[in-house]
C-alpha cells in the first residue's frame, strides 16, 4: 500500500471524491478522494484503482483554478503524521493533466437507457434541434439498443434548464460527448493514429469529429473494458 511508504512518490489519479464545500481561506486545506492511475516512483508498486486521501492546499492547484470531480492530476505526495495515516499530502503545485475515466451519470437527461453496472457511460450534451447533434443522437439511440448491458447512454439538451445544469455541473461551456468523463481519444486509422476530440459541433470539414467517431470510441473502450466480449455484440 502507498501508506506504508515515507518518502515523496509521483502519483497520477483522478479525483473521485470533492468535498461538499471549498475552503474559504489560502491557508485551508481540500481533501479529495483519489484513485490512483499509475505511480511514476520507480521501485514503488500500487495497485490501479487503489483510492486514497489527498490533502492539498489551493495555492498548490495551476492559476488557483478549483479542481473537480473526473480531473486527472500529477501529485508530488508524502505521508504527514499530522495528517493522519490514511492521508497523502501534496508536496508542491498539482499538474492538472485533463479528464479522467470515471462513471459518473447525470440527471435530467432527455434519454437515458441501459445498465447501471455498464462499464461505459456515453453523456452527450448539446442542443438537439441541428442537425449535426440529431445524427449524433440518433446513432446513440441505436447504440444503447444493440448494447443494453454494456452500454449506458444519456442524451442532455441544452436547450433544457436541466440540461444546462448538468453542463454546468460537468464544467462544460460547449456541446461535448463524454465517455466515461472523457472527450479526447485516439481512434486508428488508415494513414495512422488520428485524434478525436467530442467537442463542439461534428460533421463540419472543421469539426474535431464525425458522428460515427463517437461510436467508434465506445467500440474502442468496450474491447479495453470488456475484454473477453469483443467491441460489438454479434
């Protein structure tokens, strides 16, 4: 376990767990739930997935902005006694490195179809009255159809006050398509690896994306996540 360990270890996490409330002075201390995604102390072995508590003050965050839940973070950490046992405390500034993989379903959605124990979470947030977003719906719609178990799909309108509320919620500003938290992929190509990103408007010769391409990242992580079941049900 990372507690045993005194020394200063480089974690990267995601932050899994916010207090209900922000500290109101610089001096004051945030403690987030962690789970640790990788260590990068060579000699040092945790398992993924393990989650700890990390205390951090908010002059070690970049620019002073508040970190959420789903953020992916570089931590320098040590043990404090005065912290107790089961706390890590940052060292120096958190390195935000974007969003995380987390399942963290919404409410209000428009639609919302599929287990609660699947894997993959796919929200997309946008206005559904154009076009461009229509396609990406429908495709989804189909989506959650064909996987039921895996695969859980919710659809927000922007358009919608509790739409709006869950981008606000999700720190969002734009029309974007999370899968599990995340919005940046890598998909394969023919003239190599390409990336994606789920943001803004799609089907544009300047869009980050093309609708399909969000059903090709859910085939892409249902092969990572679901191993011995393929990308697709036959």
């Amino acid at each position: 376990m990372v507690m045993q360990v005194a020394a200063v270890l480089v974690l990267v996490g995601t932050i899994v767990g916010m207090p209900a409330t922000q500290p109101t002075a610089p001096a004051d201390y945030v403690q987030v739930s962690l789970r640790i995604d990788a260590v990068e102390t060579q000699g040092v072995a945790v398992d993924p997935g393990t989650v700890v508590a990390l205390r951090y003050r908010p002059d070690q965050v970049p620019e002073r902005t508040p970190l959420g839940l789903g953020d992916q973070i570089r931590a320098n950490v040590r043990r404090d006694g005065e912290a107790g046992e089961d706390v890590l405390v940052a060292t120096q500034a958190l390195e935000l490195l974007g969003r995380g993989e987390l399942v963290n379903p919404g409410e209000g959605a428009v639609f919302d179809q599929g287990s609660p124990q699947a894997k993959v979470l796919v929200k997309m947030l946008g206005p559904l009255a154009p076009a461009c977003h229509q396609e990406t719906a429908r495709l989804l719609r189909e989506l959650a159809a064909r996987e039921p178990e895996r695969v859980r799909v919710q659809i927000f309108d922007l358009s919608d006050p509790a739409g709006r509320q869950e981008a606000n919620r999700e720190r969002l500003h734009c029309a974007t398509v999370l899968v599990n938290n995340r919005y940046q992929f890598t998909l394969p190509g023919d003239e190599g690896p390409r990336e994606v990103q789920l943001y803004r408007r799609p089907n544009y010769p300047n869009s980050t994306y093309n609708s399909p391409d969000v059903i090709a990242v859910v085939e892409q992580e249902l092969r990572r996540l679901y191993p011995e079941g393929g990308g697709q049900e036959q």
